[in-house]
C-alpha cells in the first residue's frame, strides 16, 4: 500500500505541471487568436527563391 | 441576387477585385483589370512573386480607389511624437507596431499580409489576428520609415485604419486572463481534492490505515489555500465594496458561505480531528467562476464605446505661409484654412471658401445621398465629400461643432447611471437576511441543550444556504440569452443589457437609417413628359437643397447637366423656387402649388412641378420601409409607449402616421442635443427607455437612453457609441428579441425558486443537525449542476418556440 504515496507524488506533480504548461500557454497568447492558425497552416511553403528568411527577433512579444 | 450573377458572367470581370469592368477593361499579362489601381498591384505582387495571393480566397483583391487621394496624406506619421503613440514596442534597431486594418477578408488577405517580407525586405515578421483584422508588424526602423510601411500597405489596398483615439493615451489593449488564471486554478485544485475526498464520499475511510486519512485531509487543506487565496478574491473584493457602499449584493452571501466553510472545516479537521468540506469550497468555486467566464462572452471586433474620435481624421492638411503642411486634428484652430480632398471627412464645421462641394452626410443622419452645398454656406463637421478638392474656413474647433458638441454634454460626462440593481443583487440582500434569522433561530434553540451541536447547526446553516445555485442562475441565463442574441446579429454589450431590456417599457425610434432604408426608396414621374431641358432645370434646383426629398429626385435624374437658374429660394415646409428663362419654376407640395389638398391612398410623397403656374407632373416617392418594421411596430405598440425622433423635416409625418397608427408619438426636426433632452424628460419622467438609431446625430440620445440599440447595415463598419448593435436587417426582429428578455428574467426567477427549493431541503437537515459530508458532496454540484443545465435548456427552448412561431429561420 505504500506505492500509494508515490502515486500520490507523481500525479500531483503531473496535473501541476500541465497546470504549469497551461499558464505559459496563455502568457505567450496561444489563446488570444484560434481562428488565424487553421488558414496559416494551408498555406503551401514558398519555393521562391528571392525569399529572404525571417531573422528571429531578439524579443517577441 | 443569383439571377445577377448568371448574367454577369458572360461580362468582363477584373482579375484582381473580381468587380465588373465597367468601361473598357485595361489587359495586362493577358488578365483584365478594372481600374490602373487593381492592375498596379497585381503587377507589385507579380513582380514579388507573390501571385499566389490569388489562390486562396476567390475574390481576394479589394478595389484600389486610391488615385485620387493625396500622396502627402501620411505626412503626419512623421512625426516623432505620432510615431511614439502608435507604436508597441521600439529598440535602437526594430520597431514592433500593431495596425487595424479593416480589408482583411480572406485567407488570401492573411497569407499576403504574412508575406510582407517579401516586398520588403526589411520587414521581417508580419502576423495577422483575422478575427481583430489587425496585423502585427516588426520591421528594421532605420531603414524602413513608419510611413513607408503605411504607404506599402495602402498599395497594396490594406490601408491600416489610424484613428484619433489612437493618439490620446492608449489603454493597452489587455484581455482578462486573470479570470482564466483563477478558474484554472480552481479546476486543478477541485479535481485533485474530488479525489482524495472520495473515500470519505463512500465511508470507506475505515477500510484505509489511519495515516493515509491524515495525508488525504492535509493535502485536501493544502490545494484549498490557492482556491481560497487566490481564485475567490475577486468575490471577496466585490463584497467589501458593497458593504462598505451600504448595499448587500450577491457576492456578500458568497463569501459568508465561503468564509463558514473554510472556517468551519479548519475547526473540524484540527479539533475534531474530521475531514472538513473543502472539496466543497474547490466545486463551489469552481462552478462560480465558470458561471463568471460564461458571463463575459464579449464581441472582439465590435466597439461599443467609440465617440466622434474614432471617426474624424487624425491629421488634415493646413494652408499655411509656409504652403500646405500636414497637422494633427487637435491643432486645428479657428480661421485655418483646410484643404479636404475627394473621400476625406470634414474635421469641423466651416464655411466652403473654394471648390465643388458634395457632401455625404451619412455619417451623421444617415442618408447616403450626398447634399451639393454653394460657397459661402456652412458645412458641418462629419460630412464626407465626394468630389474634387475643396478650401474652407474653419468656424469652430473640432471638439465645439454642431456635431461634437453633443459629447460635451452631461450624460457623456457622468456615463450610465449604476444605481439600477440587477434582479439577483436585489434579491441576495432579502435572502441574506432570511439565511442568518434561521442560522441565529437555531443557534437560540439548540444553545438551551448543546452547545457544540448549536455551534455546528449555526455554521451548517451558513453553509448550505450559500446560494451557489442563486449565483449561478444569473450569468448562465443572461450568459445564453446574449449568445442567442449574437447568433441572430444582435450584439449586446454586456450580459447587464439583458436586465434593462426587459425592464423597457418605451421605445424611440429614429427614422432615416433606421427604420427607412434610404437606398431602397422608389421614384416615378407622373405627368407630361419631361424633356432634356426640364429635367436639367429640375436636376439645377434640388442639388442644392439639403432635403431629403430632393437627394432622391437629384439621383434619379441622373448624370444630367444642371440648367443655370437664378434666384433659388427654399422654403421650409413648401418647397423649392427658381426663375429660368424668365419663368417661375416651382417644386413642391400641392398644396404650396395651389391644387389642393391630395390625399394618396399609398404609402408615398408627391412633389409637383409647375412652370409658371402651370402644374406639369409630379413625383412620387415611396420611402423604403426596412423589412419587418411594421408588423414590429404593431407588437411593440402592444409592449410600451413608441416614439419617433426624427431630425427630418415632416414630410413623411401622415404616411408614418397611417402605417404605424395614431398612438406612436411623432417629433421631427430634431437636432442631436433636442433628441438627447426628449429622452431625458422621458427617463425624468420615469420611463425605462429604449432608443434605436444609427448616425451619429443620435449618439447622444443613444446614450442618455436606459437601453441605446445602434442599427447598422455591417457591424464593422460604423457604429455610435451603445449598449448594443443591431443588424439593420433583423430590426423586424425587435420585439422578439425584447421579449425574450422579458423571459429570461422569469428564467431567472424560476431558477431562483428551484435553487431556494435546494436550499430548503439543505437547511432543513442541517437545523436537525443531519448534515454528513456525502450529504453535502451531492448536494452542492447537483444544485448547481441542475440550474445550469435548467437556464440553459429554458432559453434555448423558449428562443426556439419564439421563433417558429414567427416564422423566423432561426438556426
């Protein structure tokens, strides 16, 4: 019966951290736009080749 | 609608807008293109690479009426201190800036937009929000200017939309996550204590060895500390303000009941050595603020609280010593001379010095057709022209005209009264009341044989009269009722809305705009026939007069040339004279023509024209009725009082009167302060009013109204400030929507006695003393559960049956 204590531990710290993951979900606004994902990821990649690569930015919003 | 379409297939349609080529068709790349506009951009995005704009949304390109505005119009983006207000973020190498841009319509528009880094390269991240049509733009600001970008924009037909109010001190743009937080917080913290509190549901706690029960009941108390702590507080802040007022709210039993709860099994577990309820306390939290989120169902792209800034330009272009310069609205002083193009709104109320003036009014009352107006007159602030260039003189500042004026009034001042208790918080102060004289009645009656059972009966009485299910049954049923409201193109403010439509008793409507369509009115000449000649002195006569008839009259003329009359008079009520060739032309009522009184039996004006007495013909003009409103006027006589404020003259009084009945109230030439006093003395007066109209000249009355309902025909587009926004198209629908109001208020009152029925049952066993924890654990979610589901269904159904019955497709 002592497994239990450990089972207690591991699904505490389990739920928590999706708690966790769920917070910085919302900081970074993952939910503050749910509609312009679904048309952005039809899009086809472009083969031109004038495209010049985003440069990552130092600091996102 | 399809029958158009079939036949203009067989015509040119543009490559890029997708509109029909009117003249002949400008081919390029063996594509057709309406205007050098559509073509200049297809050829920017083909030289880019970027064609494939034109796969993902099948009428992608907007149509680029830009030539004619100026090149110099974005000056003001120069500015340090322009470029400081707008931006969201700015190192020494990057500026980040947001733009609303109100084009976005497709996916080709975000894809394109997305792709900005390919026209230029120093742009480098470019996202769109679709839903908000705004972009987010990062770009190398040392080699790439703010205006450059704004300019590449509107090239490519995606103008951002930069308005007054942006420049005044920007509340930053913040969603309320904190509520999500909180109610994430209590999810996890309930769902964890369900389940270390399920051996005690089911007495199996013997069966477990005595140390398990002991970590169980600490790690209960422990996830219990966030839920108090932190996702109650906003109850327990809502509380203390209400008191400290003077008042009893809804939140104050809450947080009794949280507090006797908490307290409570604090005392149990330490003294008693017991489990305590605080998966209680989890679940009723838990379910409170999911009632709260349900509550704050909120319309993104609408605005509620825009005022005359959001619709005037942020800079105009002066006439200076210096030659033209660019300046902010604010600057704008009396006696500048400004400089409005084709297509720019006037900023203040002015005299018209140089140029051909058609201004387009419709921002303020509504009427589309645009009014010709001769140097030297005043032109009010708010017009939009819609010809060449034009100089004029300002008479008064921005913030002081005609128009503006209204927002310097007290109502706009002092915003919407707050003493109007909702039904639960006026409910919540009797019921507390009730719940400690039966908490202190059995404290009294048990305190004569024990003391502990009378302290226990004392706190279980707190606790299960809680009126988690009484604070629920308000956001969930004014929670639904706006939901099914937006589904039919009502959009209200807040769930608060709700409560004051049903309260409403009067109803005022405006009349152009609202209740009339403008562009669906009909005109037919009747008589002789009209040659070239007539016509032109008839088209050189009602240009210049701002009635609404006359607009009508000028646009079925036509393109015709307008005679030179001389010595145009107006009058009022009468109609309009001019001499041509020696001979009096008149255009007017019969009555003013000399033929007597005409009565027509439809539903219509007739102006006469006579020619040196001689009566040629008339006009018939048949207002544009919307949809619906009839019948609706009918229903809502049956509800209240109706009213009518126009700011037309009254033309129209005897066919209004003769469709709508003797008992609605007519008011014509009403200026925007006078309909903000009509409804004023009807709210002095104590009626609960509700006041629908659309331009800007209702803005005030929409505000000082208990209820203000502007009606648009697109509900992106314009919009004065209101409590809520009506699809011009279901106005027939008005009564519908006000009596499912009034019924969701007895949704709430049914649910109110279904949770009083919970309460009663709890109360009952918790004087006896009976109250166990499984008692409890059911108790509570079933009572919220039930009256979740019960308002939820109830609106549903009775939103369903008001509509079949009515024949309405409600989806």
């Amino acid at each position: 019966m002592e497994v239990i204590f450990i089972l207690i531990g591991v699904s505490l710290v389990l739920a928590s951290s999706f708690l966790f993951l769920f917070f910085r979900a919302m900081k970074k606004g993952q939910f503050d736009d749910t509609y312009t994902p679904s048309v952005r990821i039809l899009f086809d990649s472009h083969k031109n080749k004038k495209t010049v690569k985003p440069k990552p930015s130092p600091k996102t919003k | 609608m399809n029958m158009k379409e079939v036949k203009q297939k067989d015509r040119t349609l543009c490559f890029h807008c997708g509109e029909q080529c009117l003249d002949e068709s400008l081919r390029y790349d063996e594509k057709d293109f309406c205007c050098p506009g559509c073509m200049l951009v297809y050829e920017v995005l083909n030289e880019n690479g970027l064609s494939s704009y034109y796969e993902y949304g099948e009428k992608p390109g907007i149509k680029n009426d830009n030539n004619n505005k100026s090149a110099n119009r974005f000056d003001y983006l120069e500015e340090p201190e322009v470029i400081q207000k707008l931006i969201d973020f700015q190192n020494e190498k990057e500026t980040h800036i947001s733009f609303d841009i109100p084009a976005i319509h497709c996916a080709s528009c975000v894809w394109l937009l997305e792709n900005l880094h390919r026209l230029n390269s120093n742009i480098f991240e470019s996202r769109v929000d679709y839903v908000k049509k705004e972009v987010h733009i990062k770009f190398v600001h040392n080699a790439l200017s703010l205006k450059e970008l704004v300019r590449l924009l509107a090239k490519i037909g995606y103008e951002p939309s930069i308005q007054l109010d942006a420049l005044e001190e920007k509340p930053k743009r913040r969603i309320d996550r904190k509520l999500i937080y909180k109610l994430a917080v209590a999810g996890f913290c309930f769902g964890n204590m369900m389940f270390f509190s399920l051996p005690e549901y089911f007495s199996e706690v013997s069966l477990l060895e005595e140390n398990f029960r002991g970590l169980f009941v600490q790690l209960n108390l422990a996830l219990s500390l966030p839920v108090i702590f932190y996702s109650a507080t906003d109850y327990y802040r809502s509380a203390w303000y209400s008191l400290s007022s003077g008042r009893v709210n809804m939140d104050v039993p809450i947080v009794m009941g949280i507090i006797s709860l908490f307290v409570y099994s604090l005392y149990e577990v330490i003294e008693l050595g017991e489990s305590g309820y605080f998966d209680s306390i989890g679940g009723l939290l838990f379910f409170l603020l999911i009632g709260k989120y349900f509550q704050q169902k909120t319309y993104d792209r609408l605005a509620f609280d825009r005022d005359y800034k959001s619709y005037f330009p942020l800079a105009v272009t002066r006439l200076g010593n210096k030659g033209e310069e660019v300046v902010s609205l604010p600057k704008i002083k009396v006696g500048d001379t400004l400089k409005i193009r084709h297509g720019e709104l006037i900023p203040a109320d002015s005299l018209l010095l140089e140029g051909e003036a058609r201004i387009d009014y419709s921002f303020v009352t509504g009427e589309e057709v645009p009014v010709f107006v001769k140097k030297g007159s005043l032109i009010y602030a708010g017009g939009r022209q819609q010809a060449g260039a034009l100089l004029l003189n300002v008479q008064k500042a921005p913030s002081q005209g005609y128009l503006t004026d209204l927002w310097n009034q007290d109502s706009f001042q002092l915003g919407k009264p707050k003493e109007l208790e909702s039904l639960a918080n006026a409910i919540s102060g009797k019921f507390t009341l009730v719940v400690l004289m039966v908490a202190f009645g059995a404290l009294a009656f048990w305190i004569q044989t024990d003391v502990s059972v009378a302290v226990k009966t004392f706190t279980s009485v707190l606790i299960v009269a809680c009126p988690c299910a009484l604070a629920m049954s308000t956001p969930f049923t004014l929670g639904n009722t706006l939901r099914v409201f937006g589904n039919r193109k009502f959009y209200l403010k807040n769930s608060h809305v709700v409560e004051q439509l049903a309260k409403a008793d009067t109803y005022i409507f405006d009349k152009t705009g609202t209740l009339t369509d403008p562009a669906a009115a009909t005109v037919n000449y009747i008589g002789f026939c009209l040659d070239e000649e007539n016509k032109s002195v008839i088209k050189g006569m009602v240009q210049h007069s701002m009635h609404a008839l006359s607009s009508r009259i000028n646009v079925w003329l036509g393109e015709i040339k307008p005679a030179y009359v001389e010595g145009i008079g107006e009058l009022p009520g009468k109609g309009i004279e001019a001499i041509y060739n020696g001979k009096i032309v008149r255009i007017g009522s019969a009555k003013w023509l000399g033929i007597g009184n005409i009565r027509t039996k439809d539903f219509g004006n007739r102006i006469y024209i006579s020619f040196d007495g001689e009566v040629k013909g008339y006009f018939h003009i048949q207002s544009g009725l919307r949809k619906g409103v009839e019948r609706s006027m009918d229903q809502l006589k049956d509800m209240g009082q109706v009213h009518l404020l126009s700011g037309d003259q009254d033309h129209d009084r005897e066919n209004l009167q003769k469709v709508f009945g003797a008992a609605v109230e007519m008011n014509f030439n009403q200026s925007p302060k006078e309909k903000l006093q009509y409804i004023k003395s009807l709210n002095d007066r104590g009626n609960k009013t509700v006041m629908v109209g659309d331009g800007l000249n209702d803005a005030g009355a929409l505000q000082e109204s208990r209820v203000g309902i502007a009606v648009t025909s697109q509900s992106t587009h314009f919009s004065p400030a209101s409590d809520a926004i009506m699809d011009a198209d279901v106005i027939g629908q008005l009564p519908q929507f006000i009596a499912l109001a009034k019924e969701s208020r007895n949704v709430i009152k049914a649910s109110f006695v279904l949770s009083f029925l919970y309460n009663i049952v709890g109360i009952s066993l918790a004087v006896q003393g009976l109250l166990s924890p499984v008692i409890c654990a059911i108790l509570m979610p079933l009572s919220s559960i039930s009256v979740v589901v019960f308002t939820t269904v109830m609106i549903n159904y009775l939103a369903m049956r008001k509509g079949s019955k009515n024949n309405y497709s409600w989806k």
